[in-house]
C-alpha cells in the first residue's frame, strides 16, 4: 500500500485562504451591504471541525486582473492552501480558470476529474458544466471550485482534507 505509506508523517495543520470570486458579493462588500455569501462560514466551520485554519479570506469581482491580483497578495506568503470559489462555470463572466491557469506550475488534472465524479453522484449530469481546476503554485496549492457552497464543501470533505498533506509533502 505504497499510497498510504506517502500520507505518513504529513503536515498535520494547514494554513488555507479563500477567495470567494462573485460580482454580487463583491458589490454587497463595496457598498457595505451585509454580506449574503454562505461559503465563508462554511468553509471556516469545515475547517475548524478538522483542526485546520482559514488564515485569510476575499471577496473579488468576476474581473480577470482583480482575480490574477490575489497570486501577489503578500498574504498569498502565509498560506499554504488557496481555494478560489466561483467564476469556474461557462458564463462569459466566469473568468476564475483563465485567469488562474497560466500561472499554475503543474496542473493536478485528477482533481478535477474526481470532483466531477463526485458532483455527479450529488447533481447528475450538470456536473458536465463544472470546470475545476487544481495545480500548484510557488509552493502551493490552488484549487478553483464553483461558487456553490455545497460545492466546495464536497471538495474540502471528500477530496482536499484527504489530501492536502500528501500534497504538500509531494510539492516538497
């Protein structure tokens, strides 16, 4: 079992950040509206109930050099784990993807592959229209999900948490 002879010594604490990629939030966060988004405190629940930390998070527009300006974030240096939810659909607004794939080092193509197998069991066939992304970048890890809080939730339980020290310990 060569495979769980890799999740030995692991990374036990991951320091994560979240970008939530939404023009409705974003316009919510700007003209100091409550924000509506369901993800961030979702995901900051999952997190903790695992013994993991949300170290940052952000709201930004679906706009292609806001989402591009997260990967120079210096915040960017504390984290070890991004998630970048919304923006992965095939709306012309759903720029997430473009955006964030030239920039990948290596793509981690079984991830997205997984997730829509994994939606399919939960959604059916409009899984299809999922374009997740994971790869590697400056030591990290990014993963680009729909903007669906269910969504990022089945990624962190069912696949991210699993992995994400065998991740980090195989970028090392």
């Amino acid at each position: 079992m060569v495979h769980l002879k890799h999740k030995k010594n692991v990374k036990k604490t991951i320091r994560y950040g979240l970008v939530i990629v939404s023009d409705s939030r974003y316009l919510e966060l700007k003209q100091g509206k409550q924000l509506t988004d369901e993800t961030i405190p979702k995901v900051r629940q999952i997190l903790e109930e695992d013994k993991q930390e949300l170290a940052w998070f952000e709201i930004v527009p679906d706009e292609k050099e806001k989402i591009k300006k997260i990967l120079q974030n210096p915040l960017m240096n504390t984290i070890e784990i991004l998630i970048f939810s919304g923006g992965t659909g095939i709306n012309p607004r759903d720029v997430t993807i473009e955006s964030i794939r030239p920039f990948l080092e290596k793509e981690i193509n079984g991830f997205g592959e997984l997730f829509r197998y994994l939606s399919y069991k939960e959604i059916g066939t409009a899984s299809m229209l999922s374009r997740a992304l994971a790869g590697t970048y400056k030591g990290k890890v990014i993963f680009c999900l729909p903007g669906s809080p269910n969504a990022v939730k089945l990624a962190l339980e069912q696949i991210i948490l699993k992995e994400a020290g065998h991740l980090l310990k195989m970028m090392s």
